[in-house]
C-alpha cells in the first residue's frame, strides 16, 4: 500500500487484503481521533445459520479502531497495532446497511484505546461494539513497494522459532 506524503496509507477497500476487502468495511471519513464508514452486510457474510458471522464485527473493529489510531501516529513515523479487540455482538442481522462509527477513548504515547460501534442504518439499533487496545510502532519503508511497514529487529530473517 503506497504511502502518501504524511506517511499514512490509501485505506480504501480496492487496496485492501482479500481478507479486509471480504469484510466489506468502507472507509468514509478518516481522522486522529475518529473513523466513519459502513458496510452492506448480506448473505456472503452468513453463518450456516443465516445471520452474519462474528468474525465479519470483529474484522471491521478492528480496521475501523487501526486505521484511526494510526492516522494519530503517522506524522510521528509510526503505526498502530491491535494488541486486545473485544467485540461483543448485541443482535443478530441478516442483511443490512450498518454505520460503523470509531473514536479515541485514550491516546498515548505508547498505546491508545479505541471504541467502535456498528449500528443498522434502518433501526439505529447497535449490532455490535469493540473495543480495541493498540500499540504504536515504528514504520519502516518496505523494500517490495515502497509503503510503509512495521520495523522489526529480525528483518529479512526467516527463523520464527523463538516466535
């Protein structure tokens, strides 16, 4: 993902993961302390049981809760990193246009605290809410694309076995 000049990447869906993309997060609105976006929630996000899966709240927390945090670090040459999600589902949906809607609850120089909401457009009825724990941490320029990536003290080592 190319970065732009303030060393924040494209964040939209046609330059997301496969896995991301599958999620079907749009990203609306963007800043240090707040995500907007939505999602078209329909049967490709389905359990066996018709209702949409868990993972699909938790991805989109998330997205929502690292692209926020790391708006709030870029300039400092940083990005921030899930350490703790919990999502906790609150009704089931089966297809549905939801808000997905991100703030900053505490922002540190080491960690920040983010809330995201999932609420049905229709009903206004909250889907699901998650909390994410992040760590920021030091960008690096990736060789492959020129985007950033994160720092590592092992880069280009191939031997996880410690990890």
């Amino acid at each position: 993902m190319p970065a732009s000049a303030d060393n924040f990447p494209d964040v939209s869906r046609a330059t997301a993961s496969p896995f991301v993309a599958a999620s079907g997060f749009i990203v609306d609105d963007v800043t240090t302390t707040s995500v907007r976006g939505h999602v078209d929630l329909d049967a490709s996000h389905h359990t066996p049981w018709g209702v949409v899966h868990g993972g699909v709240y938790t991805t989109i927390v998330e997205s929502a809760g690292s692209i926020g945090a790391s708006k709030a670090v870029a300039e400092s040459g940083q990005f921030a990193v899930g350490v703790h999600n919990a999502t906790d589902f609150l009704r089931p949906a089966t297809a549905a246009r939801a808000t997905v809607t991100a703030q900053a609850l505490y922002q540190g120089r080491t960690q920040q605290l983010w809330d995201v909401v999932i609420a049905n457009d229709a009903t206004a009825k909250v889907l699901a809410r998650g909390q994410l724990r992040l760590q920021n941490v030091p960008l690096r320029q990736a060789a492959s694309d020129g985007g950033p990536g994160p720092a590592s003290d092992d880069a280009g080592s191939s031997d996880r076995s410690n990890a």
